[in-house]
C-alpha cells in the first residue's frame, strides 16, 4: 500500500464525520491526473491537511485506480442470467429466509461469482420490476460512454480528451434540483457542498460523477442531454450554446423523445438486454422535460445484475469503458441505504441508490421524502469484493427493489445488505477477512 493510503486509513480512524449529505463521492481517490475530477484533488488535499474539512472514509473504499478491475473479462465472458435460470440451493434459501418477513414488494436477484466457473444465483420474484428511478443514471452513464465509442472506437486518447476537457455549463436542463454536489474552488481552498446553480461549469468527467455519486437529478438530465448532443453532432461536439439550442429549438419533440431513447436502449440492444424489462425514457428534472417530453421508465431485479454481470465482463459498450464505470461506481464516500451496513465496512461496494415516492392525501397521514403513500420505490444495485484489495476476495452482485408505503426503507436495505454479506460468508468459509 502506497504510503497515501496508508495515511487515509490512519486519518479515518480519527476524522469526525460530517453530516450525511456533505461528503458524496465516487472514484477511486488517486483519480485526479487521469480525469481532472477536481473533487478527487481536493478530498485528497484534505486527507492530507492541506485543505479545511473533515472525511472519513471506511477501509473498503481506500482502494486505488489501479486496483479496480473487471472481475470477469476473460475469466468467464459467457456467463449470462436467463429468466428461469438454476438457483444454487443454498443461496436461495438463505434469500428466502431474509425476506420471509418483509414487505412483499421487496424483488431481489443475487449473483455470487466468487468462483467464477461455478456461480452461484438466488432470486425472489426477479422479473417483477419497477421504476428505476436514479438507478436508471446508470444507463445515462453508458449512452454518454457508447456514443464516445462511436465517435472514436479506436481512439481512448480521443474519448478521455472529450471528457476531460469539454466544459459544461449548468442550464434549463438542471433545473429543478436539490442534491447537493461538491464543488472546489479554482484556487483548491476549499470544497463547498450545495446544489448546482445556472451557470456552474464542469468537465463532462465531472457532471458524470456528479450524477452516479451525489445522484444529482441535475447532472443526470445534463449527461443524458450531452449524450444526445454527441449523437447529433459526432467530432463537431461539443457545439455552441446557440448551436445546441437551435438543434432543440428545431427538432420535433416527438424526435427528441424517440432520439433520447435510442441513445440509452443502443447499448442495451448491444448487450443482449430486453429494453422493455430495462428502459429509462423520462429526465430526471422538470426543465430537462419541458423540452424533452418523457415516457414510461422499467426495470428489474434481474435484468439489473445481468447489467452489472455485463459491466464486470467489459461488455457496457467495451472493456475501457466499462472499466471507467466501475470505478465511477466505486463508493468512496460516507455510505447510506444498503452500501451502509456495518459488515462491509472493509468492502469494495460499487453502488447505485435509486428513490421515487408520490404522495395523496390521507386522513392523519403527512407526506414525507421517502415515505410516500402512493408510492415509495427504493432501489439498490450493487457489486461488492469482500474484504477489499485482498488476495482471495468474496465477490457477489445485488439488484434490490422495494416499495413499502409510508416508510423510509434505508435502513431495511442496510439490515438485508448486513444479511446478505453474513450469508455469502457462510457459503465461502475458505475466504477469512484477517
């Protein structure tokens, strides 16, 4: 372990945390030369006593760039998870065991690839699915990724140049938005945490890690429409404001819409997935949708682990981005909902949350975020290496959906993740954590 990183364990052991909504951040810290994320600097810099601020960060998300790969690229590249696929016996009753109790809307799939030529697959109610809701960013992430493949598929200088130095400015398609995301001042003083403003400017690296980190709705709905811009306007991207909105100002809403879809369900298609089980056709804010009308949004339990079985097999567009992916996954941040449980504190989590909950009036009912009455989704996908960096690791993948009213379901999402982690350790007992 390189001596920074021996630091940031020292350091973690004895930061104090700072409230819940103030560190959010993916990618592996020692990230900043490749990508010119600037918030992997700061956190950096903050780590070491050069900038004001507090972070911890548990031992699992400590990893470097270099340490992140795919699991499954050359390993088993033809594993898939078909509907009605063999479950492994043991697996499945410890599932069934976890959610005996529960809601009835939980559906769950879990892949456990710890030997890859022998998986192991555990499923309850996995083709009954749901609205995404942010989870659905991952695949704004690989339409953004796949139409870079097309402009340049032989060219990673090329695609690493346009996310690197394309700068974005925050517009109508950020607005309305209330997760807060980091932002550095051009000097490097310091890191503010707020929602984003109009005019805020990013690289297009970093609107990405702002929309799967912090799970900005604003970042979301600006990834997705840059992806359709590089659609529209190949190696003449990035275009002018005016450009930009003479082409949406131009097109047919009803071409828009079609366009937006086909950006994301492409690399889909590519990978063999049914864009009907796995499909996310409406922006995540109100001004994205005011210009770009939306559709009907599906996803399930399994059509998700077969995403991130695909993702772990380099086949989300092709190995270098799915590669770059992972580690835009990669949890390096204070955890919450099912990345928070105690016994993956030593993990590699690779994690997307997703909420959506709508609400109707109800005689001594009061509407709450995340306590819906009409609806209340919560979703976790996740891939998880445990413990993290060590020779012999347990490696799993987990989709996860629930819809129980009128309760904030994170904390039932960290119990089954603590469940989870307890059961696939009793499966491999060759594997110790020392």
């Amino acid at each position: 372990m390189s001596r920074f990183w021996v630091r940031c364990a020292l350091l973690a052991a004895v930061l104090v945390a700072v409230p819940a909504a103030a560190w959010v951040a993916s990618y592996p810290l020692d990230g900043y030369e490749a990508t010119g994320i600037r918030r992997l600097r700061a956190y950096r810099m903050i780590l070491d006593g050069q900038m004001p601020g507090n972070i911890v960060l548990p031992n699992g998300a400590l990893l470097g760039r270099q340490d992140i790969r795919l699991r499954l690229k050359g390993v088993n590249d033809g594993l898939d998870v078909p509907a009605g696929m063999t479950v492994d016996p043991e697996l499945q009753a410890g599932i069934e065991r976890i959610v005996r109790r529960r809601h009835p809307s939980y559906r769950i799939a879990v892949l456990d690839v710890t030997d890859p030529a022998r998986p192991r697959y555990a499923t309850v109610h996995p083709d009954q699915g749901y609205i995404p809701g942010s989870v659905g960013k991952l695949l704004v992430m690989a339409g953004l990724f796949n139409e870079l493949k097309k402009l340049y598929p032989n060219d990673i200088a090329a695609r690493v140049r346009v996310l690197k130095e394309t700068q974005v400015v925050a517009d109508e398609f950020a607005m309305p938005n209330s997760h807060t995301v980091p932002v550095v001042a051009p000097d490097f003083s310091r890191v503010d945490h707020r929602a984003i403003r109009l005019g805020d400017t990013f690289s297009l690296w970093e609107w990405i890690d702002h929309a799967v980190s912090p799970s900005s709705n604003a970042a979301g709905a600006v990834v997705w429409k840059e992806a359709l811009l590089l659609s529209e306007f190949g190696r003449a991207y990035p275009p002018t404001r005016e450009q930009a909105a003479e082409f949406f100002r131009n097109t047919p809403k009803s071409e828009l819409t079609a366009r937006s879809a086909r950006v994301l369900e492409e690399p889909l298609e590519a990978m063999g997935l049914d864009t009907e089980l796995l499909r996310l056709r409406t922006y995540f804010t109100r001004g994205a949708g005011r210009v770009i009308p939306g559709g009907g949004s599906h996803a399930t339990p399994r059509t998700l682990v077969r995403w991130l079985l695909k993702l772990e097999q380099g086949q989300v567009v092709d190995e270098w981005s799915s590669l770059e992916m992972k580690r835009l996954m990669y949890f390096t941040r204070r955890r919450y909902r099912y990345a928070a449980s105690p016994a993956l504190r030593d993990a590699a989590v690779y994690f997307k949350s997703g909420s959506l909950y709508r609400c109707a009036p109800e005689e001594g009912f009061q509407c709450g975020q995340y306590r819906g009455n009409v609806e209340n989704l919560m979703h976790s996908v996740a891939i998880v290496e445990s413990p993290a960096g060590a020779e012999r690791q347990r490696v799993y993948l987990v989709s996860m959906m629930s819809n129980v009213l009128k309760l904030n379901s994170a904390s039932e999402h960290l119990e089954i993740g603590t469940q989870i982690e307890q059961l696939i350790r009793t499966l491999h007992p060759e594997i110790t954590d020392s």
